[in-house]
C-alpha cells in the first residue's frame, strides 16, 4: 500500500512540474505569409515552445513586444516597411535583454555584420532545418549565441579585418571572473554551461554578462565574441 501512494505521489510531482515548465514564448516577424504560416505551426506543434503571434511587418513593434511578452523574437531582415535590422536596434533600445534571433536567406557579410552591430544575438539561414531552428532558439533562450554553419567564421573573419591599430588596444579591466567566463562564451558555451564549469549559478553568470555587456560597450553576445577575439582580449 505504501508503494502505491509513493508512486502516485511520483507521478503527481511529475505532473505539477511538467505544468510549472514554461514553454519558450516566440514573437515572429516574417513577410513570407507561407513561411510565417509554417513556423507558426512547427513552433506550436513543438513541446516547449509556442509562438504567441506571428506578424508580416514591424509596424507598431513596440506594442505587440509588450502585448505578447516574448522570451525570444524571431525576426526576418527583409521586411516591407521597417527592415529587420532596424526592428533590431529599436528592440535593443527598449528591451536591451530581449533575445532577437535573425532568420534570412541572405549568407553575405554585411547583412550579418549589420544584423550583429544591431544588437542581434544570432543568425540563422531559412534554409536552416525545422530542428535546428527549434535548437537555436533555445539557444538563445538558454544565453547562447547560435549561427548557421560557416556564419561565425566569416563573422569573426569580418571583425578581424577592420581590427584597430595595435596602439588602440584598450584594457577593459575584465577582472579574472569575467575573463574566465568570456573565454568559455568564445568557446560557444551557454550560461548554463559557464555555470556548470565554473561552479557558479545561473543568476550569477548573468550578474557577470552585464558587467561584461558594459564593459566591452557590446549590445549582443556574438559582437562580444568577435570583439574578444578582434582585439585579443583574452
């Protein structure tokens, strides 16, 4: 009898933590009306996410951000009206915390220098898979800094060719916290991970990516890790 009640007790904790789980709340803006239509459905057919709205345009951005409350906002750059990289720096400027994950089909440099400089925290290609898609952004969520395969070298490729002099180089008085944690960002690590390796909590890393954020005067994860490995900073 009492393995029966332990067990129905089990299964009741699972329950009320499976209820308690929040799913990842995705804000799209996507012009395409079949391709926003598509991952508007694959979003929401996935467990753990949900896409609360979906939008041809930026009109009136700062309204659905606030109406819709996102974790993370998927942003298309090519839009009618306001482009996406625009959206970008509006969003940045409200909500300096909220998680933009880019999605085009451009592969050039300077859409994903700008989508960077923007303040973007990833970039992945429409041709990116349904699952890699998914993985990215909870990515993001999870702090990291998600790119299509061969984005980060040429990003990084980028960055390293407009390198300043090396009488710029600027001591950005990272204490050696900060700079063990950055080393594990270049070496694409989540928040969780860091925390994991260093024996620190969640809360705790963040506290130290803000100091980071303002130290390295960076807007987005990835411009952080360009601008580390750019200027030599580790």
């Amino acid at each position: 009898m009492g393995n029966k009640k332990s067990s129905v007790y089990a299964e009741f904790c699972v329950e009320i933590k499976n209820m308690n789980e929040k799913n990842i709340r995705v804000l799209l803006f996507e012009d395409n009306k079949h391709y926003r239509e598509s991952l508007f459905y694959i979003i929401n057919g996935t467990p753990g996410y949900e896409c609360v709205a979906a939008f041809p345009d930026c009109n009136d951005l700062m309204f659905r951000i606030k109406q819709n409350k996102p974790d993370v906002i998927l942003m298309d750059i090519e839009m009618p009206g306001i482009t996406g990289i625009e959206a970008v720096k509006k969003i940045k400027a409200e909500y300096p915390d909220m998680q933009v994950l880019m999605q085009t089909v451009f592969n050039d440099d300077d859409h994903i220098f700008d989508a960077i400089c923007a303040g973007a925290s990833g970039y992945i290609l429409k041709t990116t898979s349904p699952s890699e898609m998914l993985g990215a952004i909870k990515d993001v969520h999870n702090g990291g800094s998600p790119m299509s395969s061969g984005v980060a070298r040429r990003v990084l490729n980028k960055f390293q060719k407009i390198s300043p002099k090396k009488e710029d180089k600027t001591d950005y008085q990272l204490t050696p916290r900060e700079k063990d944690i950055l080393a594990l960002l270049v070496e694409g690590k989540s928040y969780k991970m860091i925390g994991a390796d260093l024996g620190i909590g969640f809360e705790t890393v963040r506290t130290h990516m803000k100091n980071i954020y303002s130290k390295l005067h960076v807007e987005s994860l990835t411009e952080m890790v360009a601008k580390a490995v750019r200027e030599k900073i580790l």
